[in-house]
C-alpha cells in the first residue's frame, strides 16, 4: 500500500511524527505537510501564488516535503504533481491519512478542521482518506501511545474495502500514558451544535480595542445522545464516517416545488 501522510498542525508537529512511526509497516509514506501550522483553516486552498517545497528531514526515519501552503493544499499538490514527480504519470496514492491532529476533530469541529480538509480533498481526487485527531486535556500526551491507538484504527478500517471517495474521521480519546489502555470503539455520528465559544473584550495599551477568543472548542449548545462529542468525553475511540456533498437532499423536492412551479 501506498500512502501519503500530512497533517495541519505542520510537519515538525509531535503528532505526524508519532503517527508516522506508528504507521511503519502499513505501506510505503510519503510525508506532504504544511511548513507551518495551519490549524483550523478549513478547506481554503492557494489560487494566487506558488507553493513553495522544501525537502525536510523532519528526524532520522521521518523526511517529507513542507509545503508553504494549507492542508487541502498539500494533499492537491502531492496527489497531482509531487507524487507523479516522484512515482511517475498514471500513479497516485492507495490511501491518504491526515493527522495526528493535536486536539479533537468533533462535531462542528469537523467544519472548521484543516485536518479534515486534507482528507476531504482527497476524496474529492478519488483517493479514501482517513482524518486522525487526538482528544487533549489538562496533562500532557502521550505521543507514541496515541499514535499505537490510531494506528489500530487505521487496521481496522484498511482491512475492508474502502470506496475512492470515503472520508473517515477518528478521534482519539486523551492518551496521557504510556500503559494506557486500548479504548473501546465507536461508530457514531457527527454532533451538530454549535460551540459556546465566545470572545473576550479588551483594551491594548494604546487604547485599541480587540477581541481574545476564550473556549476550549468542545463544548456545544448541547451534545447529542449517540454523537462523536458524547462518546470521545467518554473514552471512546470514535470512527465517523463523513461526506461532503452539502445537498440537502431531502428540502431539495420542496425548493423546487416552490420556485420551479
């Protein structure tokens, strides 16, 4: 299997290099990823200026291509160009995998995620790609046993056929142990809400105002029985499988009765 890897926190961010190590073995990797970080930049793309690559020696068994761009950059790019650069005219990746992204992906999470975006780009190419995060809490985590957990994930799902256009979200309940335990696993579905996120008002020296968000980003209106948000504060390592047509299909017969007729 052939597989290329990015993520949106960058490429000397902890959790693709933990998740990189962790995917030894599951195929040849072809590290894609962001110069810098780019978290939270949705599904924006560079129309008017070039990307910029640099071949990166990220440690001793992790070298890949920094992208001065976003996450759906990166995977448009290597999918287009770095891959057939590389592996020659006709070729592409088997699987994209995106992450591990240092914080949860859950609920309207998904919308705004870079790492997500990078999966979804893929899809959109033809390419099933899996988004990968990591659920953060107070302590601080543990890398490499994340990292052992997703890649369980990632067994589990590559051992079924997967279509060219699948996008699959994982979350990673918090890991701050070496000796952690393997979580129980949840297929569930995406929770809808919105955040409670707010911002806070305040004065600069000089008298200009601005406005410092405030929220940790995973607490919503409410949160659904059943949802992804419910089951990763749970414990759980969660699966959700996403789509991107945005079609409400099921208002699309009532629109058309109404301004058709």
């Amino acid at each position: 299997m052939r597989i290329l890897l990015t993520n949106d926190d960058g490429i000397h961010a902890p959790g693709i290099a933990a998740l990189h190590e962790a995917m030894q073995g599951m195929g040849e990797i072809l590290v894609v990823a962001p110069s810098d970080v780019q978290s939270a930049t949705s599904h924006g793309i560079t129309f008017h200026a070039p990307l910029l690559v640099r071949e990166t020696r990220v440690s001793d068994r992790m070298t890949g291509y920094a992208v001065d761009g976003r996450p759906a950059d990166c995977v448009k790019l290597g999918v287009r160009r770095i891959w057939v650069d590389l592996f020659g005219e006709g070729t592409r990746p088997d699987l994209v995998v995106s992450g591990m992204n240092s914080g949860a992906n859950a609920g309207i999470n998904v919308i705004y995620s870079g790492t997500v975006a990078a999966a979804v780009e893929a899809a959109f190419l033809g390419v099933p790609a899996i988004a990968v995060s990591l659920h953060l809490g107070k302590s601080n985590p543990h890398w490499q046993r994340a990292a052992e957990i997703a890649r369980f994930a990632l067994d589990r799902i590559v051992e079924h056929t997967i279509d060219p256009h699948t996008v699959i979200n994982v979350n990673v309940p918090r890991t701050t142990d070496a000796n952690a335990v393997m979580p129980p696993t949840r297929v569930v579905a995406m929770n809808t809400a919105a955040g409670i996120d707010n911002y806070e008002r305040r004065t600069a020296p000089h008298g200009q105002v601005y406005y410092w968000p405030s929220g940790n980003g995973m607490e919503f209106f409410h949160t659904r029985e059943g949802s992804d948000v419910e089951a990763l504060n749970a414990g759980f390592l969660t699966i959700t499988p996403l789509q991107y047509d945005l079609t409400d299909h099921a208002r699309t017969q009532v629109w058309r009765e109404r301004l058709e007729s």
